[in-house]
C-alpha cells in the first residue's frame, strides 16, 4: 500500500481499494450534497468525493470515516481490522516512541494565500446538513490550532464550525475544557486568541486531534500511526505551526465579547443540540489570512443519526482510552473492548472478559465507570465471556439472550455522572450531573459447576474447508 501523507494520497490508495467514488455532477451544497451522502452512508457505501459543487471552490470528501475499512486505511493498519483489532493497535501508541513533527519552509498549502480584505470564505464548498441546522457547517471533519500563551504548548482539538460569512467562522470550544481554557488565558492578558483552522489533512490528522497522549502533541501521535514525521510550516502571521499538506486553513482571532448565537446541528447523538430550543450566543473566528492548496479539497463528516463519521470518530478513541486505563487497572483476564458508535461512540461499554474466580465480570463493569473515560457519560456496561469479541454486536446479542437474567446479573448505580450531551436527561430538569447507570453480566457465572456447551464448528474441519474455499467455487 502506498505511503500516505496526506488526503490526496488517501484518495488514491481508498479508490485502487474501491473505497472512494468520485461525483462529477453538480450538486448544491444546500442540502443536497448530505442527503446524497447520508442515504449512501446507509445502503454501505464507498466515501464521496464531490467535484463540482454548485458556485464553489474546491471539492468535498465525505464518509472516510463511516466503515471500518477506510479507517482502518486512514491509520495505516490492515484494511480487515475490525474496530477493536483498531482500538487495541491504538492505545499501544501511547509506549511508542513518539514520532515528533519537522518544520519545513513551504508545502503545498502556501499555494494560494489571501489575505483579509481578499478573504471570501462563503466560495468554499461548506454544506448544510439538515433543514433545521442554523446554517452551513464549514468544520465537521476540521480541526483547531491554538497555543498556551504560558506554557507555549500546542493545543489541536476538533469541534464543529459554522459558516457565517465571508470573513467570520463559529469555532465550538467546550466549556471549561482544553481549548476554552487556553482562550480565557488569552483574555486574562487582554489579547484576541490566534487560532489557525484545518478544512482538510490527512485523516490520520483529524482522528489524531480527537485523541489524547500525556506529553505529546497531536502532530507526535499523528506521526507515530504513520510512522513519518509530519511536515509543519510555522505561520509568519499566528506563529502556530499548521499542516505543510493541509487542503485548506483559515488564520483568524477571537475576541473574547464579541458574540454570536451559533448552531443548532445535529450532533453526535443524532439529535439536534439545545440551541434549537434556545439561542446560544458564542464566540467566533475573525478570518484575517486564507491559505489553501490548488483545488483544495475540504474533509467534512456526515452526522445524523448513528451510524456515521462522527459516531466512529468518536468510537475508536474512546475505546482504546477505555481499554488503556482498564490495564493499568491491572484487572486480569480483558481480552477486548469497545463503545459502540451505534451508541453515540460515548454512552455504552462493552468488554469481553475470561473470568478467573467468582464476581470477576462484576468487578470489570465497576471498573469501567470507575474510570476516567467511563465515569463521565457511559450509563450502561456490559460484560460478555472472552468467547465472544465485544465488537461482535450479534453475539453479544446472543449472550444477552442466553446468559443474561435480568435479577441476578443487573446492578443500578443510582448516583453516576452524566454528560452534558445526553439528550435522555429530562429537559425539564435542566442539565442533571448525576444520573443512573446500569451494569449488565451477561456472562457464564464463573462458579457454576455445569456450564452450557457451545454448539461449535470442529476446528480441524473448519482449517480444512477454508484451505480447500476455492476448489469448492465459493471465492
């Protein structure tokens, strides 16, 4: 497989693998463009790229995250990995040793530089999602830049950016988490924040930015998946180090008063965020230089409900962040983990478990809301025998429906955190930091003396008859 450093190179290898399909006609970015790549997300198909889409610059890549497949591609491992084989390659990342970044003078992304009275970003191809989205959503697969104005550290996080204008672009920073805390540091001093803005990379890039490694950078972790260095180019206008092969990057301040109602969108959990209730004023980016490759072509995700880019972006890294602080936990027997992206990549737990003495299972869900990934947002576990992957969704079924008594092996955590994106809060209660969890064994009980046989295929045979598949016509 061809080396992959960055989206273009993606492209080729995804369309020898049958994995990208190029869209020639035009389409509108108002609404069109999603609606075509969400009813392809549903029937399974390959990830779009729109090349002609109507009054606008550049074209739009959509669904690179959607299969396990491309994403599997997207970091450099084999393309049969299924979602745990992914996450378990992934926390290893972390006893790497990091691969830091190289500054470079130039790249392809200084190809085109416009600066602020130049600037007209409503030309580039941002889509509108749904009907009731407060307007197009430049950033959904993008991702910032920002620095710590006493630390000098980088901070690279991913959050969904709304199009105003042609000169002003909604950043959503999470309260009183990574970026939002950098920018009011900012404002302590009385400066604007700098922040360079990343429309299209390297998908290594953009699942990197979601993730996170004590003491290395994004571009450290991005790096150590692909085993090269990334290019950086450091800006001669922000100083923040940006992608030398980014697609498209937009510089710009915030301003800490200046505010704007931003959103609604349909969010992570399908559903729309409380902004279409109420407007939510927030901060936002002043564009004041655009630089962007020849023909860039913007990443963006599909969204709605699960299962689509944003759920499996979030999906995997919390996986593998779950699986990681589980063994350091030091719990024996883990033979994989998972949080499923058809849940929203963040509310459910799954962990496959070779029990070793009676209360084991139970001692593995405790575990998982213990820790620091589970305690915040995961309202229900479940706990299946090392018989079965915990991706294998019909098998976990299975043990649902054959191992599971709803007395015996259910336990109610009534005082858990909840996280603030749980639409299953009553709203009429406002937002509610405690909620209910639940905890689900559904494995064999360990002390049982007799236990059930598995129905199983003979393991000899089945090596016989996959070395003869061809011969029976079957390949």
């Amino acid at each position: 497989m061809k080396p992959i450093r960055n989206l273009r190179d993606y492209i080729e290898v995804c369309e020898a693998e049958g994995e990208v399909k190029r869209v020639k006609a035009e389409v509108d970015w108002d609404l069109e463009l999603s609606h075509i790549a969400k009813i392809n997300e549903e029937q399974g198909g390959p990830a779009l790229l729109f090349e002609n889409v109507k009054g606008c610059l550049g074209s739009v890549l959509i669904g690179v995250f959607s299969s396990p497949k491309r994403m599997a591609i997207a970091l450099g491992m084999p393309p049969e990995y299924t979602m745990c084989q992914m996450a378990d390659e992934w926390r290893r990342i972390g006893s790497r040793k990091p691969i830091p970044s190289v500054e470079v003078n130039t790249g392809p992304i200084m190809e085109n530089i416009v600066e602020e009275k130049d600037i007209d970003l409503t030309k580039f191809p941002a889509p509108k999602y749904f009907p009731l989205d407060g307007g197009r959503f430049m950033g959904t697969s993008a991702f910032r830049i920002t620095r710590d104005p006493e630390t000098g550290e980088l901070e690279i996080g991913m959050g969904r950016m709304q199009l105003y204008d042609e000169k002003n672009v909604g950043l959503y920073l999470s309260p009183g988490r990574g970026g939002d805390k950098i920018r009011a540091k900012y404002e302590k001093l009385g400066k604007p924040a700098p922040f360079a803005l990343v429309f299209g990379c390297d998908p290594a890039l953009a699942l990197a930015s979601v993730m996170f490694i004590k003491g290395a950078s994004k571009y450290d972790i991005a790096g150590t998946l692909r085993g090269i260095p990334v290019e950086t180019v450091v800006s001669d206008f922000t100083g923040l180090p940006i992608p030398a092969e980014a697609e498209l990057v937009v510089e710009g301040f915030m301003d800490h008063d200046d505010l704007r109602p931003e959103g609604p969108f349909g969010d992570v959990t399908g559903l729309y965020t409380s902004e279409l209730q109420k407007p939510i004023p927030k901060r936002f980016v002043k564009a004041k230089r655009v630089l962007y490759r020849n023909d860039p072509i913007m990443l963006a995700n599909s969204s709605g409900r699960p299962v689509s880019d944003v759920q499996m972006m979030i999906s995997l890294p919390r996986t593998a962040a779950l699986w990681q602080e589980l063994e350091a936990m030091k719990i024996p027997g883990i033979k994989s983990v998972y949080i499923p992206p058809q849940m929203a990549g963040r509310f459910w737990a799954i962990v496959s478990v070779k029990t070793q003495y009676p209360g084991h299972a139970n001692q593995v869900a405790h575990a998982v809301i213990s820790t620091t990934t589970g305690h915040l947002g995961i309202k229900g576990v479940i706990v299946v025998d090392d018989d079965i992957a915990a991706d294998d969704m019909d098998r976990v079924l299975w043990a649902l429906a054959t191992r599971y008594l709803p007395d015996r092996d259910t336990e109610i955590i009534k005082r858990g955190r909840s996280s603030p994106l749980d639409p299953a809060v009553p709203p009429e209660t406002g937002y509610v930091e405690i909620i209910s969890k639940i905890l689900i064994d559904a494995t064999v009980p360990y002390e049982w003396p007799q236990k059930p046989v598995v129905a199983a295929l003979d393991e000899e045979v089945v090596k016989k008859v996959k070395s003869r598949w061809k011969e029976y016509g079957l390949d």
